[in-house]
C-alpha cells in the first residue's frame, strides 16, 4: 500500500499552542502532537508500505531527537524533500528508501492505475495534466496561497472547456499537507485523497 503526507513539522513548536499556532493544530505541546501523529501513523502503516512524505518532515529538534522519532515511524519512508528538510545527517539520511525533489510514481486504487506528480511546492503545469495524471503536493499548508493555487487551476480547467481545448482530463492537484482537514494528521492513500 502506498500513503501521503506532507508538512508534519516535527518540533516545530509554531505549529502548537506551545508557539503561535500558525496553522491552527489542535495541539498544546509539541510532546503532544508528535504521540498523536505517531499513533496514527503507526496504527494504520505496515513496514511492507510506502510512505510518501512531501516535504518538511521536520523544522527544529535535535538530530538525536529527530532520529529517534522518525525511526519509530513503521514503513519504507521515501523523502520529496521540502525547504525545511535538513538530511545532512548519514543517520538519519538512512532512514529513508529514498531521497529526492521531485518524484512521478504509478499508485493503483483496485485494478485502475493512476500515474501521480510528487513535489512539496504546488506547480501550476505538471507533466500529464490534462491526461489524468494527478499532481499531490504541500508548502502552502492550509493557507491563502493554497486557495490561490486551487483557483488558478479551476479557472485553467474552465478556459479549457469554455475554449473546446482537447484536454482529455481536467488538472487535479491535491494538498496532502498532515494539517488539511481530510488528512488529519496521518498518513492517506490515494482513494482516502481522492474522496476528500
């Protein structure tokens, strides 16, 4: 089985009650969001699946605590790295199945396949667009610039119909960042993503 998720923000204390709270988690203490992340992940991913994590994994913490956190996390962590993400560190570099910016995989929901764009920064033209691939995504967690990004693609999708453009596919984007309401801060497949 293969999971997304974008943004956990690990020790990150600005993401909880314990700093500002930019993004409004329901969290009083970093203590706190990392066990409730934790047991979600964990509950629901085996060590056979793939996790996709699309950026900023972490954003402070030492590389002790970081190392130990992660390592609890079950499955083959592939890393689309993001602007906070620091693998510096060979112990914790190891962690991961994979490492890198960008990624095109192929996820099946049943016996039809879809073939997925992987980026932490949202792009606006993607390969495969507008032929059914789908573009998955973080950065602007649950922000202004997100909502910009989606209409931007809703007005290209309507230029296209209203235009008779042959576009087999509308552009369909997903944000998987773990604060989105439909995520919940933890791991999702590609149907749970798909049915939001």
């Amino acid at each position: 089985m293969n999971y997304y998720i974008s943004d956990m923000h690990l020790f990150h204390k600005n993401v909880t009650k314990e700093g500002n709270n930019f993004d409004n988690r329901p969290f009083e203490s970093l203590d706190e969001m990392h066990e409730y992340m934790k047991e979600k992940w964990n509950r629901k991913v085996t060590n056979g699946d793939n996790v996709y994590i699309l950026g900023d994994i972490a954003m402070r913490g030492t590389q002790e605590q970081l190392i130990a956190l992660v390592s609890q996390l079950k499955g083959r962590k592939i890393l689309v790295k993001g602007n906070h993400d620091d693998v510096s560190d060979l112990r914790y570099k190891n962690l991961f199945e994979e490492i890198c910016a960008y990624k095109e995989v192929t996820d099946h929901i049943g016996q039809e396949a879809y073939k997925l764009v992987l980026s932490h920064y949202p792009i606006l033209m993607w390969n495969g667009q507008h032929r059914g691939t789908i573009h998955l995504y973080g950065h602007t967690h649950n922000t202004p610039e997100d909502t910009f990004f989606q209409e931007c693609l809703r007005q290209l999708n309507l230029n296209n119909i209203q235009n008779s453009v042959k576009c087999p596919e509308l552009a369909r984007a997903y944000n998987v960042g773990c604060m989105m309401p439909y995520m919940n801060y933890e791991p999702r497949t590609l149907k749970e993503i798909l049915n939001k």
